[in-house]
C-alpha cells in the first residue's frame, strides 16, 4: 500500500514538474528585414551594409535616414513609406546604442553622417530609477515570440520605435516598493527630433501618451504592447516558480505583492487582478495586452496586480492583501476606487474584498470571542485578522471569473488529496496551525476536528467551514459585480446534480453569484481570463464601468492590430 501510494506521489511530482516546463513565452532574436526605395531607404540600406565598428559612423548614418525621412514627413506626413523609414531607422539607430555602451543621456555622442556631424543626445527625467544605465534598451522589432500566453501580438502604428526597456544590474523595488519587481520589463516609444545638426531622442509611454508633435504635424505614437511582457516570460520563466510557491510557500512570503504594471497616474482607475491556485501574475499576459490596445481603457485605466504563494490557505492571502491595499492607499492617497478583477483562487480573495464577516466566520471555528480564546498572542494576532475583517470601501467593482467561490469537489478528490499531502500544512504556520486544531470546534459538517493548520487545497474543500460560512453572508451593499464562467462544451446541470456544468475544475454551482450585473458562460476551459470571449467581456464590463461612473466617453474600438506570430 505504501509502495503504490508513493508510485502515485512520484506520478503527481511528475506531472507538476512536467506543468512548470509549460511553454509560456520563447523567443528569438533577429534584425528585421527592410527594402525602401526613397532616399531615407538608400540611406538605411548602406548603413545595414557598413554596420561594422566604430559604432559612431553606424549611428550617424542611420541619424541621417532618420533625418531624411523626417524630411519627406513635414511636406507629406501622410507618407506611409517615410513613416516606415524614419521609424525602423531609429529603431536600427537605438540598436546599435545597445551594442555599443555609450552613453548619450550623460553628455552628447558625436557621430559622423553624410554632410556632417551630428550631435546626438537622449533625454532623461533626471530621476535616478530611471537612469538609462540602470536598463537594456532594445528595439521591440528584433523579438518574436511564441508561446501558451504570446500566440498574439497587439501593436498599435504610429510615430516612434517601440522599445523594451529591461533593468539589469540594480534593484528598482528599493526606489518604489510599489513597483512591478526587482526585475522591471516596460515599453516606451523613441523619438528622434532634429534642430541643426543636433538629434536629439525622447521617450514616450504609449500608456500615457497617445499622440506626438513632430515638426508641424502631430502623429499617433506607436507602440507594442506584447513585447514587453512576451520577453518577461521568456526570460523570467514564471511557470516553475508558480510550482515552487505552490509547494514550498513560506520560502516565498516575502515575494507576496501588491504592485503596479505601469507608473501611477492619479486620474486613472486601478484593475487590480488577483491570480489563482498555482499562477502567478504571468496568467493575466494575454488580457493585459489586449486591453492595452483598447485607447478607452489606456485612457482611463491602469493595471495592478497581486502576487502571492498559493499554497497557503487563501483567508491569510486575502488578510495580507488588505494590509497592502492598506498601505497602497497610504502611497496613494488619491487614487481612484478600484475595479477588481479575481479569477479561480483569486475570485475567492475578491469575495473577501466585498464581504463584512462580523463573528459568524470566527464563530464557526471557537466558541468564545477573540478576547476570550486562550489563543498565544501571536495565534491570536494572525486569526483575528483571518477570520474578521470588513468589506473594502476602496474598491468599486468586482469581476469574477472562474471563480471557485465554494470550492470544488475536485480538491477532495484523489488529486486533491495528493496534493494536499505533498504541500502539507505551510511550515511557518505549525505553531498557529497546533492552536487552532486544539481550541476550534469540529466541523459542522461532519463532525471532524481540525489536525493542523489548513493549506490552500483544504480551503477548495466544498465542505470547509470558512468556505460554507462566507457563502451564507451577503455581500456588501453598493458594489456591483460580474461573472464570467468557462464551459468546456460538455454541458450539465447547474446545480449540484450529474453530470455538472463544469469548466473542467470549478462547476458552475461554485462560481454562480445571484446578484450579479451580469453572468456571461464563455467556451472555455477554467482559464477564461485568457480566452477571447472571457477577456471580451471584461472590456465590455470596464467600457460600462465608465459610463455607470460618469466618465464622458464613448466606447471606442481598439486602435491597436492585433498579429498572429
């Protein structure tokens, strides 16, 4: 017996393993290809030619194609050809700075062209964390990427190279605490603008700013908005630290965040996305991007997200999430009220966010108040904080998807049981874990006593008691909320009755809300917020939120294509 239960473990270890080797996101590198007849093209053609070192001609030579496209623009900026020029010509400019380690934010680069020579500087903010020198700065055209999260590629056209930048070398968090993480991947657009024989580079946010003078005319900025995340996943590799955080969480509570995607803007919205059993962040790449090529919700939205181990139970993930909204809103005093977004386990943490629990949670667990539990000061500290807590008033609207609100036979079946066996109670919570098991009353249900501190798998238990008593309590009043549910296409009852409507993990008795604004069922498997349809909805829903919040706009299309790589 012994034998084959660990036959069935190594299978479930294999199984995980072979999980964290998913395909996210793989890249290759290369130069793109470019033919052009005008002058600028000639131009560019003779420098990919002589592209030898010293690196100063090179870049001079693609300065003056730049510098003759620009031309070509102020008579005719309709010039689609010219546009094309002058932007792979500063895309081919900033490549050759990558190579070559100079440093034109410190002092100007001189660089020999055709009729001259140019002076050639970029322009910084001035504040240290943006510190070029702090970042690799890369033409996004020289990546392509395939992968579960990357299939597509949204891009917006306009002026400008679209550009990755990737710190290196120092720590941002220390900066701002708030930032996306140690490691930082963002896109910004180039820009080069010409006074004499002075070229001078700038630095957009397509995020931020949707339109550039240059010259006489004004432009829309370009943009890629896949780039930046497709290389993150390519080179982080989140899938197998998704594993490790689910079975070895204590070696990363430090890593649980509640941070930002981009720089905070005050007038914007805050979506703040909360990831499921054994994700991360990385599950929300294909949604990000496609939002991002909508210029409504670039407009008037910005992303945050929270990041977390999933393998403790997710009533302490939900607890250590208000201390950081918490102490976001103490950062950000004025931000707006946030639109949340929670999916699978995260629906789960969302439910918490519009929830007062009074006692009933903690009741369900002791027979006498906090104050009278012969709890150890600590044990006391971390339950208290778990079991009781009050709805958010910071948060505006809700969005479910997949959301396992009520758990999932699934995690009680033998998977769940393996599982649960191989993440075991979290190690940091033991001392907690022995408390509660010895002071809390058997379960309702089926009269068993707790024998140690719960695990995230626990938690999925339809049966477990935090679960059934959050469901008997209503949500708060004023916040509105939505569901999206995955079908796989097999149908099934809705209720509780075989065969259930399923996505494949959460049934559809778990993830239904009577109350909701809206239900849409999508064609999905559990990972709606990846599907077309499911992230289709969350425009919409995001789209109505402004209009039902009295901002003045109109829905727009996007103004972002999307390619198929």
């Amino acid at each position: 017996m012994k034998t084959s239960f660990r036959l069935c473990l190594a299978a479930v270890c294999l199984a995980l393993a072979t999980t964290s080797c998913e395909n996210y996101s793989s890249v290759s590198e290369r130069r793109p290809g470019y033919h052009s007849t005008t002058t600028a093209g000639h131009l560019i053609t003779k420098a990919l030619r002589h592209s030898v070192k010293p690196y100063e001609p090179q870049m001079g030579r693609y300065i003056d194609a730049a510098s003759a496209a620009a031309a070509v623009l102020e008579t005719n900026p309709a010039d689609a050809q010219a546009l094309k020029d002058y932007n792979y010509a500063v895309g081919r400019l900033f490549e050759v700075l990558h190579e070559s380690g100079l440093e034109p934010w410190k002092a100007p680069v001189k660089c020999p062209g055709a009729s001259g020579e140019w002076s050639f500087s970029v322009v910084t903010d001035g504040k240290p964390e943006h510190d070029p020198s702090h970042y690799r700065i890369i033409p996004a055209d020289r990546f392509q990427f395939k992968g579960k999260l990357v299939k597509d590629r949204t891009i917006k056209e306009g002026l400008g190279a679209p550009m990755i930048i990737a710190s290196q070398g120092f720590d941002p968090t220390k900066f701002d605490p708030f930032i996306m993480g140690k490691t930082v991947y963002y896109g910004v657009t180039e820009t080069l603008h010409f006074q004499g024989r002075n070229c001078i580079a700038y630095y957009l946010d397509p995020l931020a700013t949707e339109t550039v003078k240059f010259g006489n005319h004004t432009y829309p900025v370009a943009a890629d908005f896949t780039a930046p995340i497709g290389l993150a996943l390519a080179e982080l590799k989140p899938r197998g630290k998704e594993i490790q955080h689910f079975l070895k969480p204590k070696d990363f509570l430090e890593s649980t965040r509640l941070a930002r995607l981009q720089p905070y803007d005050p007038k914007k919205i805050p979506i703040l996305v909360i990831h499921g059993l054994g994700d991360s962040q990385a599950t929300w790449a294909p949604m990000i991007e496609a939002l991002r090529g909508d210029p409504t919700i670039r407009q008037h939205y910005q992303i945050w997200f929270f990041s977390y181990p999933t393998g403790y139970p997710y009533p302490l993930m939900a607890a250590i999430l208000r201390d950081k909204m918490d102490a976001i809103d103490a950062r950000y005093p004025d931000h707006k009220p946030i639109v949340v977004i929670g999916h699978s386990m995260g629906g789960m943490i969302a439910r918490e966010l519009m929830t007062d629990s009074g006692l009933a949670i903690w009741n369900s667990f002791f027979d006498t108040p906090p104050d009278k539990t012969p709890l150890s000061p600590e044990a006391r500290m971390l339950l208290t904080k778990t079991l009781i807590f009050h709805h958010r008033t910071d948060i505006s609207r809700v969005i479910y998807v997949s959301a396992s609100l009520r758990g999932a036979y699934l995690a009680t079946g033998f998977l769940g049981r393996l599982g649960e066996s191989i993440i075991g109670a979290p190690a940091d919570l033991t001392g907690v874990g022995k408390e509660l098991a010895m002071l809390s009353k058997p379960r309702a249900t089926d009269g068993k006593k707790l024998k140690r501190a719960p695990n995230s798998i626990d938690a999925l238990d339809p049966n477990n008691r935090f679960v059934t008593t959050i469901d008997k309590i209503p949500l708060a009043k004023g916040i509105p909320y939505h569901s999206i549910i995955g079908d796989r296409g097999k149908g099934g009852h809705l209720d509780k009755t075989e065969p259930q409507s399923s996505d494949g993990i959460v049934p559809y008795w778990s993830s239904h809300l009577d109350g909701a604004q809206s239900e849409v069922i999508v064609p999905s498997d559990h990972w709606s917020n990846r599907s077309p349809q499911g992230i289709a909805e969350v425009r919409r829903i995001l789209l109505e939120h402004l209009q039902k919040t009295g901002t003045a706009v109109a829905p727009a299309k996007p103004n972002a294509s999307v390619v198929s790589q």
